[in-house]
C-alpha cells in the first residue's frame, strides 16, 4: 500500500512524499513559521529524510512502548513518527524548533562554559537594545544543565548583569536563566563601549573557573553582542587565548550597519569562532543557532554517536506528560567534507516516566516505600514528590519543575549524604528518620527510611530505593486454585491496581489491548505462553480475591438493611491488598470521585499506596480512622482549632520545606483565602517554613486556657476511644476567630544563586579538532586585503599545531 508522508509549515505549504508501507504508519514533518519553506535545503531534507519512516517503523514493531520517535534537522525541521496534526497558536505561530530543545543541544554540543558580552553603550539605544536583549535570551535557551554561564554588560565600565555573581558562573538550569532574563529588562545604554575591558574580564573568568575544577571542564566560549567594534583587539586574543584558541569567539552584530562586519568577522576566525549579523528581531533565532553548528563540530569529526539522556521534562508541543529524551548526533560520513563537521541533526526518542513506573513492583516495597531517580546534577528524574503542574489535569507547569534537586524533597538528608552519593553513581545504603507528607502536604507521618542506591548502566542517571521500617517485613501467601482464584478474580466488585504490571501487556502488539485481568486469565491457562508476567503475584493476588470474597454477602446483606432504611446508613464500602486488589460496594447514586481514576490519592496509583490505606496502617490494630475531607468551603463550616490549643494534645512539628513556588500575598490573609483568587496571585519562588501536629496518643485527655485579645477561653479536649477523632469543648465567650498566618521567608537568592551542589560531569567531551576547518566562520560583505593579510598566516600558523 502506498501511504504518505505530509510536508507541513504554517505558512500553508503542503507536499506530499511517496512511500510503499502499510499506510497506518506515517511520520509528519513540521516546519517553524519563522523559516522558509521552500528553501533548497530543506526541501532536500525532508526528500533524504524519507528513508528514516522505514527504519521508524522497524523499531515500532520490535517495540511497541517507543511512544515518539524523530528526527531534528540541523535546517529547522522535524520529522515525527508516528505523525501528528500541528496547530497553529493563537497568533497563526507554530513556534516548535527542535534545535533549541534540550535534547537536540545536549546530543549536538559538548558541556560549555560560556560568557555572554552585551554592549550597552549609547549607541544601542532603542531597538538595538530590544534585539540584544533577544538575542541574549535566544542563546540562553540553548543552554543546559551540562553548562554555566554569565552574562556581563559593558559600556565605559564592567556591569554584571546580576551583581552578586561577580567573577564567576552558574549552571545553566532553568531557574539560574529565568533569574538572568529578568535582569536584562533592566539594561539601558549609555556612554561608551570599552571592549578590551570586557574581554580581558570574560577570559579571566573562564580561565580561573576552568583551574578550579568547576563548570563543565571541556568546551568554552565568548558571545559578543554588539553594534560595532572599532579594533581587532588581538593583543588581547594573543595574551589570553592564542595560540591554542581554547575559547571560541561567537560575536553577534547587531543592526544593519556594516562599517565595523570585518573586526567582528576577523575575531572570529582568528578564535574558532562564527560571526552572524542580526538586523531585526525575526532574524535572532536562526543567527544565534549558527553557533551550535561549530560548536558541534569537534564531535562531528571524530564520528562520535553518543547518547544523551535528558531531565525530566513536559513538551506540550510534543507530550503533555512527564518524559526523558535519548537521543544521539547524526552526521555526514563523506571524506570531503570531513573537516567541516557537517551535522545533519539529532535523532531521539521519548520515554515516558509513567510507563517506567508501571514496572516498579509496587507491592513490594511496602506502604510507604518507594522508588526515585536523579539525574547527574541531582535533580529529581522522577520521585513521589514531584510534583509539576498546580493542580492534576491542568497544563500548567509549575517554573522550575525540571530542576528540583534531591535534597528539596528528601529535606532531612542535611549534609547531601545520600544526594552526593547518588550524583557519583556509588551503590550503598542509607538510613535517617524523616517526616513524610501525605494528602498533598497536609498531614505528616514520621518514620524511619532505610534508602537503597545504585547508578543505571548506560545512562546519566542513579536510582533509589527508599522502604520505612514495620513495613512490608511480613505478608500472607497461601495456596489457592487456579478455578477459584480467576472465578473471585472476574467478579464486578473486583479491581486491579490500573498503573501495576501483573502482566507486560505493552511488549506485543497482539497483547495491548488486554486489560490486567485478561491478561491475567489467559496467562494462568497457558493460551498466552509468550505473555510476560509475574507468577508470585498473580498468586498472591489469587489468594487475596479468594480470601475476601465472602466480604460480597456480607456486602448485599447491609444493602438490604439499608433499603429499609434508605435515609441513613453507610454509602459505600472498600477494601484494599497489598497487591492492589480492591472490592468496592456503593449502596446508593453519588457525584463523588473516591476511588475512581480521579481520585488519584484515593486509588492505588504507580508510586503510592491509597491514602486511606496509608492513614489506616498507620492507626493503632483495632481502632478506625475517620477522614474529612479537606475543602474551602470548610473555612466557613469546620471547626477552627487554634495552634495553642492544638499542640495540649498533639506534637508540633515544623517543617521547613523547599518548595518551587508559593503564593505572594498579604501574611494576613489566610492561604485558603488567596486560593479562592489565584487568578489574582502571583507565584514566585519561596522557602515555606509551618507549623504541622502529630497526634500524641498517650494523652487521653487536656485541659488549658487560649488568651484572645486580653480575654480568657478555657477548653476541654479528650480523645475518642478506638478512633482518631478528637471531642473539643470550647467555652464561647471570647472571640478567637482570628487564623494565625503561615511566615513566608524569602530565600537569600544570592546564596542560592551561588550554591554549588556536587554533580558528576559527563563523560564525553569533544571541545575541539585538530583536523576542524576554523576558516568555516561566518559571512561578512568581504574581509578587507588588509585583514586576510594578518587573518591568513594566523590561521596558517595555529592550524598546524
């Protein structure tokens, strides 16, 4: 059958490639809006780039989890497998570019360390300075968590742009580069540009960061954005950088001016560098990403495939779910133009972390046990915790979810034993006491975790396993029919844990559309030999349905008592394993979500335990624990317990928590207020320290005394046998309904910004080639007689050391 492969750019372009394969598997090629599309060489491209569907398809078939497959054109497109219909924002933009992704940089370039030069003299008045500032911010998106950087402004003095990072750099992470680019609204012009200054400052910086061990230790370079340069300033380059030209020269001219093209373009040349000229703010994007081009170059030439392997990430463009890229340089092989290291793109595919944790064996970590990984600079890869956008189900992600380091979540590992454990990629054991939050933070449990750890071969990442002592030491397994088992296993009121692997239903095409229990079923009657599954559990999960099967007629008989009285009684009845087997009887209609897929901290999930069966394990055997759900339409109905009152019974605990971001309000207002108007609160990043209680169940009954305003209310407070309630009486003449505020403390954002955490360097590093075309540096008008004339036997000279 013939099926094809759609060409599509926003501008209305629409060609169509012929292709003889079975015409459900196609890959669609895209194109930003802000290139032409019907330039030579993409044209090109896409025609060569054929060939890959053929190889897309191969590897779906022989594995069927590849969600994505692409491939990233050094020329702006994007070929995706399978292919998917690209829509317009509400501008009429599609503003997708692969090469500015993570995924394509780190597979394209080597760990760098760069400065970035930005001249703010009076001469870049007015859009000058409007497409300066562009141009910054394009080439910070082409940094990663593999590299550092600075950004420094220079008129007739030295300005860095975030003074309290004088003299050094900071990983390139994604809340260090929003932090920069609020900083560049601030620059202005004026006086004049003293470039030899700057540049001896942006080589110092590079040379003494680079002794001291720090930053990426392997590529480096100057980014020059500027309107003109009066001289070549090679004493400089001659005292700093020549003659071996370890830090490339990228200088961006800015405007449409040409008197001062030949200084920038001889600069460089004579440093390994390119030189673009950028006269408008449509021309940024693809200017700045010329760089990547000679950067990539050294790897290039030595016919380096390695494979990278991205953070945690969400592409809405592409996935709208939590995704690691691998990913790996392609390149022309051609012996002619082996010296100009000519990379044709990226190839990568997507992982979703999701489909990683369905093969965690959840039921045998225990309650509270789980699974995390963190990447080679100590963020978080995946972890309970982690949480990316404000509320499940919205698109919206939180600033800075895709660097939250380890030590933010796993707060009461001071010292970074078990981070910088991880980071090194060591294998060992950890133990500490911690104080877990549960129900989205509102309720603390204090254990004791035993951690264990070890690095995930053939990746950047270490991998981690955290069980709390009392937990998950004993289990019940006993023997029963296979009959009996599947007949339970089959009833209406019986459910499997939805993200748990009984069985690999994903690895076989014939098998994805089983459901667990299907798959279970013919696994155990031998019909699906080639089914992958785990026999203990199953077996387990056997004797779980077949053990609390005769909960269904006791289930039907309080249904009938409950016919008889329709008014009150219990509406619904659950019961939960450890194998994720659950039994649900609802006795009447309801609206509510509990236990169903929305519910996500009421289900058996892929890294946690329900909540009401974590709250109930830890309850004392024999009692029962009542839960109220927490709504803000409480503030108005509830019962408010002051924290006076409340710590007579209960042990205080304060937890000071790192979080990503926190409302900006008035510390009078209470937080379930702001919540009601978040449209009209704006989120920055905050530590918040409050207050939390633990129920001291030794004490069965407290008296005390709240002062209010200069009156005095006397309480009563006794606990209720067998349960986890609390009976409050509260004499009510004083008026006490004023809510203590939660302390917002704003981080020191210099230390912050300035912290060092240890992180494991990658291994590859290509920073240049003794073989590499240096002559490849850009177009100028013409370079003068006289500057070839001194360029040349420069070139000549360092070329053949």
């Amino acid at each position: 059958m013939t099926a094809v492969s759609c060409f599509e750019s926003s501008s209305g372009m629409h060609l169509s490639f012929f292709f003889f394969f079975d015409l459900s598997f196609l890959s669609v090629v895209q194109v930003p809006t802000n290139m032409y599309n019907k330039d030579p060489d993409i044209v090109n491209g896409v025609y060569w780039s054929e060939a890959l569907n053929k190889v897309f398809v191969e590897n779906f078939e022989r594995d069927p989890t590849l969600i994505w497959q692409y491939f990233g054109s050094a020329k702006g497109f994007f070929r995706q497998y399978p292919g998917v219909k690209w829509h317009p924002d509400e501008h009429g933009v599609i503003g997708f570019d692969c090469r500015n992704r993570k995924w394509y940089i780190q597979a394209a370039t080597s760990p760098k360390d760069v400065v970035i030069l930005v001249d703010v003299s009076g001469s870049m008045k007015g859009l000058r300075l409007t497409i300066a500032r562009q141009t910054v911010s394009s080439i910070l998106d082409t940094l990663g968590d593999d590299d550092f950087f600075n950004i420094i402004a220079y008129n007739q003095e030295i300005h860095y742009v975030e003074p309290c990072l004088n003299g050094t750099l900071v990983r390139a992470d994604r809340t260090n580069k929003d932090h920069f680019r609020e900083h560049l609204d601030k620059l202005f012009a004026k006086g004049i540009g003293l470039l030899g200054e700057a540049l001896t400052e942006a080589f110092s910086i590079l040379n003494d960061f680079n002794q001291t061990g720090r930053g990426s230790v392997c590529s480096q370079a100057i980014m020059l954005v500027t309107d003109g340069a009066t001289e070549m300033y090679d004493d400089v380059f001659e005292k700093y950088n020549w003659p071996e030209r370890k830090v490339r020269i990228f200088p961006y001219l800015i405007g449409r001016e040409s008197a001062f093209a030949d200084n920038l373009k001889w600069m460089a040349c004579a440093n390994k560098g390119y030189f673009s000229q950028i006269s408008t703010l449509a021309d940024v994007q693809e200017n700045v990403m010329r760089y990547l081009h000679v950067m990539s170059r050294p790897k290039v030439i030595d016919h380096e495939h390695d494979t990278v392997w991205t953070e945690a990430y969400v592409d809405s463009a592409v996935s709208p779910s939590l995704t690691t890229t691998v990913a790996m340089p392609v390149f022309s092989t051609k012996n002619e133009t082996k010296n100009q290291g000519i990379l044709l793109g990226v190839v990568g595919t997507d992982i979703p972390l999701q489909e990683l944790m369905k093969l965690i064996p959840k039921h045998m970590l225990g309650i509270h046990g789980y699974v995390f990984a963190i990447t080679n600079n100590g963020y978080i890869l995946t972890h309970p915790d982690l949480r990316p956008l404000y509320q499940e189900g919205q698109k919206r992600r939180k600033p800075n979810y895709s660097s939250v380091d380890l030590s933010e979540v796993e707060w009461e590992d001071k010292d970074y034993i078990l981070r910088n454990a991880m980071v090194n990629r060591r294998t060992g054991t950890f133990s500490m006491e911690v104080k877990r939050t549960v129900d989205r933070g509102r309720r603390v449990l204090k254990m004791h975790n035993d951690y264990y750890y070890t690095d995930i071969n053939g990746t950047p990442f270490s991998v981690g396993v955290a069980l709390s002592r009392g937990h998950g030491k004993y289990f019940f397994r006993g023997n029963v029919s296979m009959e009996a088992g599947l007949r339970d296993l089959e009833q209406p009121d019986v459910a499997l844990a939805d993200e748990w692997t009984y069985c690999n239903t994903e690895e076989k095409h014939e098998h994805r559309h089983l459901s667990q229990i299907q798959a279970i079923k013919l696994y155990m009657m031998g019909r699906r030999p080639h089914l992958k599954c785990d026999r203990e559990l199953i077996q387990e999960v056997l004797f779980d349905a077949v053990v609390t099967a005769p909960l269904k007629s006791y289930w039907n008989s309080l249904a009938l008592n409950k016919s008889e009285n329709s008014d009150k009684g219990v509406e619904i009845v659950f019961l939960g394993t450890r194998t994720g087997l659950s039994r649900t009887k609802l006795f009447v209609p309801t609206d509510q979500d509990f236990l169903t897929a929305e519910d996500k901290e009421g289900v058996f999930n892929a890294d946690h335990f329900p909540l009401w069966y974590k709250r109930a394990a830890e309850q004392v055997p024999g009692t029962f624990v009542y839960s109220i759900p927490f709504s803000t339409g409480m503030l108005n109905t509830g019962l408010r317990l002051h924290s006076s009152l409340l710590s007579s019974i209960h042990s205080s605990v304060c937890l000071s928590v790192c979080l990503s971001v926190c409302p900006s309000i008035h510390p009078s207002i209470p937080p379930s207020m702001s919540q009601r108007s978040r449209s009209k609160t704006m989120m920055v990043p905050c530590d918040t320290e409050y207050p939390a209680f633990v129920s001291e169940r030794t004490i069965k009954e407290t008296t005390g005394n709240i002062e209010c305003d200069g009156c005095l209310r006397s309480f009563v407070i006794q606990q209720i046998p067998s349960t986890n309630l609390f009976m409050v009486v509260v004499d009510n003449k004083c008026d006490c309904s004023m809510l203590s505020s939660l302390t917002y403390a704003s981080s020191l954002k210099c230390d912050r910004l300035k912290l060092q955490k240890d992180r494991k360097k990658p291994e590859s590093c290509h920073p240049f080639h003794p073989e590499e075309n240096a002559m490849e540096c850009g177009s100028a008008s013409r370079l003068s007689s006289r500057l070839a004339a001194i360029l040349l036997p420069l070139l000549a000279a360092t070329i053949s050391r």
